[in-house]
C-alpha cells in the first residue's frame, strides 16, 4: 500500500545525501515529490531517478537563502500538483568550526539558510496545507545541538537549536489547522558526514563506539523511510516532538 498516495511534497536540498534518501522514499509511498537545490543537474538526477521507478517528479533550482526562490518552489508545486501536503526543510549550510573561527559571514549564512529558510517556506506552506486539510513539515536538526563536548560545533548547533524551536511553535500554533510539524536529527551516510569520518579519523571512531547500533543511517532505507512513515496516517497524532534517526546515540530528553 502507497500510503502517501496523492499526496505533493517539496524536498529541499534533495540532490544528494539526507534530501536524496527522503524524496526517494517518499515518492515509493505514493507522494508526487518536487526536489529542489541549489545545482539544478543534481536534482534533475533525483528527478530522473525517481521517474525512472515509476514515480511522479519535478527538479527545481532554488537558493534557500533567497525569499523568492522559495517562493516559486510553494508556487510550483502547487501549479504542477495541485497543492502541498508535505514539506522537508533538509537545505542547509553548515558553519562548523571554533567560535574564534566562525566568521559573521558563515554564521549569518547558516541562520539564513537554516531558520530564516525554515520559517519563510513553513509559513508559505501553511495556507495550502490549511486548505487541504492539514499537511505534514519536516524540520532537519542535528544532536550536534546536545553534543557532550561543543568545541567547534557551537555556531552550528545554535543554528539547529532554533529550529527546533520553531518547529514547536509551528505544531502548537499550526495544530488546529491539522498542521503536524516534526524535526529529525539523522546520522546518515551523507557526502558531508562521509567527509567529517575521513578528516576526522580519531574522532570518528570515537563517534561510532557511542551508537548503539553501531553504524550510520542508509540514506533511502534508514532516514527516508523513517521521514515516509512520520508524513503518513498511522503517526497522525505526532507533533512538535524531535525524531533521533541515529542508531540510539542522542538523547534528547
């Protein structure tokens, strides 16, 4: 059973990794997906892969910093698919480093990216949502947010941090439209997270031994799969809450 049947989502961020996974998966449940990046080859790859599974896809060039952008993405989706029913806010830039280190320039970006992007497209969602009956928004953070040991992942984590606090004011003021807003914190094998492992060696190992699982998420069948269920019936009475996909490593209490 495709239980995302008629169903039209936007994924940003959708030409690789996290975003690649969740489109794909969405769309082997039924939802028509427009995926969105900033390299138009890239989710015209997604698109294609997508449409060669017999699934139903647009790709889009979008900026998520960029108001009009994410503008032309709510209206696209709607023109081509008749309206919006799920959105995944995955685009981001990331500003990593020692707080000494973190430049204005990379923490602006990643606060634009990250909250400003989630707060413009979530609010450009919402009538059309509302219209349909409700709608599910899928917010990415990151348990870099509640790391043991902040050093060089403060800036980061402040950026994430806020999502979550928008996604909880989103469910609170969105629920009577039958609005669910949900943020998952994925460890996925993601080109970034393949990069941090191969840079960071002894960290990495480090990382590893505290998953009970003991490996990292699969794109499509750990985190996409995962992102699918949340957006269908049976998790309807899920909100404002943060989904670990990380093997049992975080701890969000």
């Amino acid at each position: 059973m495709q239980r995302l049947a008629g169903k039209a989502a936007i994924v940003t961020g959708a030409g690789q990794g996290v975003g690649l996974g969740i489109a794909l998966a969405l769309s082997a449940q039924g939802a028509a997906v427009l995926v969105a990046g900033r390299t138009l080859a890239k989710v015209e790859e997604t698109a294609a892969l997508i449409r060669e599974r017999g699934g139903n896809a647009v790709a889009m060039a979008a900026d998520v910093k960029n108001a009009e952008d994410l503008a032309a993405l709510v209206d696209a989706a709607v023109s081509r698919f008749g309206g919006l029913d799920i959105l995944v806010n995955n685009a981001q830039e990331v500003p990593l480093g020692k707080l000494e280190d973190v430049t204005d320039e990379a923490f602006l970006a990643g606060f634009v990216s990250g909250p400003l992007a989630t707060l413009r497209l979530m609010k450009l969602a919402r009538p059309h949502m509302a219209s349909r009956g409700g709608g599910t928004i899928i917010n990415l953070a990151s348990s870099a947010a509640i790391r043991w040991d902040m050093t060089g992942y403060g800036a980061y984590a402040a950026v994430k941090q806020a999502i979550r606090s928008l996604t909880r004011a989103a469910a609170s003021e969105w629920g009577a439209e039958n609005i669910r807003v949900l943020t998952v914190a994925p460890h996925a094998e993601s080109p970034g997270l393949k990069w941090w492992v191969e840079n960071n060696p002894e960290e990495a190992e480090a990382f590893f031994r505290t998953i009970p699982l003991g490996r990292i998420g699969r794109l499509e069948e750990d985190v996409g799969r995962a992102v699918a269920a949340l957006c269908g019936p049976d998790l309807g009475y899920l909100t404002g809450a943060t989904i670990p996909l990380d093997g049992g490593q975080a701890n969000f209490d």
